[in-house]
C-alpha cells in the first residue's frame, strides 16, 4: 500500500491524472454535442434506441480514450527513465515489479473515472431524451463494464512497451501504429484478430447491439493478464541499456 500512494505522488507530477480526466470530459462533452447534432438520425436508425445511443457515439469516445491511455502510458514511465532512475531502483529495497504493478492499478483506475464519466454523460442523454421505458440503466452499466474491459490489454500492453524503452516515441508510436491498423482490421469477423488489443477495444463501437459479448470479455480478460504477467516477469531483471 505504501509503494501504491508513492507512486501515486509521482504520477501526479507526470500529468498523467489532467489527461484521462481531460480525455474523460472530452468524451461526455463530445457525446452530448454529437446527439444534439444528430439525434434524428440516431434515433432513426434501424435498431434499438439504447443501441443507437450507446454504440453509435462510442466510436469517437473511443479514440478519446485510446489517446488518452497512449499519452499517458508514454508519460508514466519518462519520469523512471530520467537520470536513470529506474536502474537505481534495482539497488535499493523497492520492488520494481511492485512498481509496475502499481502504475497498471494507477492507469487503470484512471481509465476507470474517465468511462464513468463518459457513460454518466450517456445516461443523462438516454434519461432526457429518450422516450418513457426506452432508456435501460442496466444496459448502460453492462455496456459501460464492456468497453472498460475491452480496453484494458490496450493499457496493459502499451504499459508493457513503455517500461521497455526509454525512448517515449517508441510507445507512442505503436500506439499511433495500433490505432491505424485496429481502424482499418475492426469490421473484419475473424476472430483471429481479437489478439489486437486495439481492434478488441474496438469491438463494441462496431457492434450493432450494446450487449456485450462473453467471448471478446473472456479474451480481454486472458489478454490483459498476460500482458501483465509478461510486464512483471521482465521487470524482475535489469535490462534497460
């Protein structure tokens, strides 16, 4: 718990907490203008009207979210990298791979408050405009659970690129990379290309139904651990040049 809140202190220096919070109110604030503008033509979609609500803005909300972990990622490791921190810490009593462990928890608890407020933004927009017995609050909750899990291996294996290389372009550039070729592999159906944490997170904005799916969760769970385990494995050792 000590190692938690002192991480913490130093993430607060990185930054890191201004751009999920930034890229959380940017997804509400975009969700609310995109309905205004285009709520007719929401509505008058052929699915459900929580269908339309939900999957229909979460595209661009999406890639808020996906720049913001990218951003943040790339910025929670600069701070270990400088002076070469991070090789002192092999020489003192700190547990780097408890290290690692608490800037995952960091990220993803960040992530955490960005969706809530992203999808308490939907939930006002279904509660206000949607008609009497239209809005469902389970559904929101399911879909808002979805797309937390479907992002998490994104964070999870740029966190791990990140603490590998010192360079902070590197993983800003395979996120830049994974963003393109997730946009361009999402509307395939092969399921093959689940293993691309960014076409995964993806899913449910090109889902024609916001109930989400049991078998891209199971993979985003199984993915995000192992890109953890791999992330803790490697951080037992020194190899940072």
């Amino acid at each position: 718990m000590k190692l938690l809140f002192t991480e913490l202190k130093k993430e607060k220096r990185t930054g890191i907490i201004a751009v999920m919070l930034l890229a959380g109110a940017l997804g509400a604030v975009y969700a609310f203008l995109n309905y205004i503008v285009r709520k007719d033509s929401l509505l008058d979609l052929p699915m459900e009207p929580m269908d339309a609500l939900l999957t229909q803005l979460y595209g661009v909300i999406m890639i808020l979210n996906l720049f913001g972990i990218v951003v943040s990622v790339c910025m929670i490791y600069s701070m270990e990298f400088r002076g070469n921190a991070i090789k002192k810490m092999y020489l003192l009593p700190v547990s780097v791979p408890g290290m690692y462990f608490c800037k995952f928890l960091i990220l993803t608890a960040l992530l955490f408050v960005a969706v809530a407020i992203e999808n308490l933004a939907l939930a006002v927009i279904g509660i206000t405009n949607l008609e009497s017995g239209a809005f469902q609050l389970e559904l929101l909750v399911l879909f808002a659970g979805y797309s937390f899990l479907t992002s998490m291996p994104t964070v999870s294996f740029l966190l791990l690129v990140s603490s590998r290389c010192e360079n902070m372009w590197i993983p800003l550039g395979v996120g830049v990379a994974g963003f393109l070729s997730g946009m361009s592999l999402a509307n395939y159906p092969t399921n093959i290309l689940l293993i691309h944490p960014v076409v995964l997170m993806l899913r449910p904005a090109v889902a024609m139904s916001a109930v989400p799916n049991s078998m891209i969760s199971v993979i985003a769970i199984i993915e995000t651990l192992v890109f953890l385990l791999i992330g803790l494995g490697m951080a037992k050792k020194l190899h940072y040049e």
